[in-house]
C-alpha cells in the first residue's frame, strides 16, 4: 500500500507550530534546544516542507509545554 501524505495538512500543522512557538514568545533557536532538535529540522516542520512524526510533535509540545492535541488544533 501507497503511502500518501496530505500537503496541505501538513502545511497548515507547520503554521500551527509557528503560531504557538510565537504565542510562548519562543524563537526557533530556544526551541531547537529545548527539544534536542535542528533548527533547520523545526525550520523546515513550520515551512510545511517535512512531514513530521507523532514522536516529534510530541517533543515539540512538550518543549512548548503545551498539550500535544494543540498543535493539531487548527481549522480546516
């Protein structure tokens, strides 16, 4: 089976991040080393240019101390 990625909803998830990383007043640089993460990696998930894992959004969350779900939470 073909896997088959929704750009779109990934574009609209990198927003997302973008927008609660701004929200927290956090830079990509303090959330680079918050989550043990690139910059260039998180720079590229906010461009909607990977998709990114579940395990990686989570470690984005919690670096952002925020819920996970959140950064699923955007409109269609």
């Amino acid at each position: 089976m073909r896997k088959s990625i929704d750009i779109e909803f990934v574009r609209r998830f990198g927003e997302n991040l973008r927008r609660i990383r701004k929200s927290k007043n956090c830079s990509m640089e303090q959330l680079a080393h918050k989550s043990n993460m690139e910059y260039s990696q998180i720079s590229r998930i906010e461009r909607g240019q990977i998709n990114t894992s579940i395990s990686t959004a989570k470690v984005l969350a919690d670096a952002l101390e925020v819920e996970v779900h959140q950064l699923f939470n955007f409109s269609n």
